[in-house]
C-alpha cells in the first residue's frame, strides 16, 4: 500500500509529534504510521484525512491507480489484513 502520511505532513508543514498529538497516539507509534499505513485503526486513518482533508483513497494512493489495479491492490490489502488476524 503506498503511504502518503509523510508527503501530506510535509505539505502541510507538521511536525511529527503534532500529528501524533492530533490522532492521540504517541511520536513512535505515529512515526511507524508512515512507514506501515495499514497497520492503523480506521478511526486514525479517519483522523488524519480529516486533518488533511482529504480522502481514504487519495491517502492510501489508491486514486493513482486505475480502476483494475485498484481493484487488485485493494484485494491484495484485503488478503494480507486476513492473513494478520488468522495468525492471531
């Protein structure tokens, strides 16, 4: 899954630990976030679109694509996200 967390951040001239502060998780745990999106609850990701105004898709990179590959990727994402709560 691409990450935009940083590229957003960064346009929006935020620091780290400001955005950290606004979703309510600590600097790490947020700076994990833009390296391993998906490992986020959606009322984070719901947060941070908000905070950027943006939507889920244009924060996941999934507008970039087209409707096939989106469609792939998002399956893709699916399967892994299954494969992490089975091995639980």
């Amino acid at each position: 899954m691409e990450n935009r967390l940083k590229e957003y951040r960064e346009k929006n001239n935020k620091k780290i630990k400001d955005v950290a502060s606004y979703v309510g998780k600590n600097r790490d745990t947020y700076s994990f976030y833009e390296t391993e999106i998906d490992k986020m609850s959606v009322e984070t990701l719901l947060k941070l679109c908000n905070l950027y105004g943006v939507t889920p898709n244009d924060l996941l990179g999934y507008n970039d694509l087209s409707s096939e590959e989106t469609k792939q990727k998002i399956l893709y994402d699916l399967l892994i996200q299954i494969e992490e709560i089975l091995k639980k």
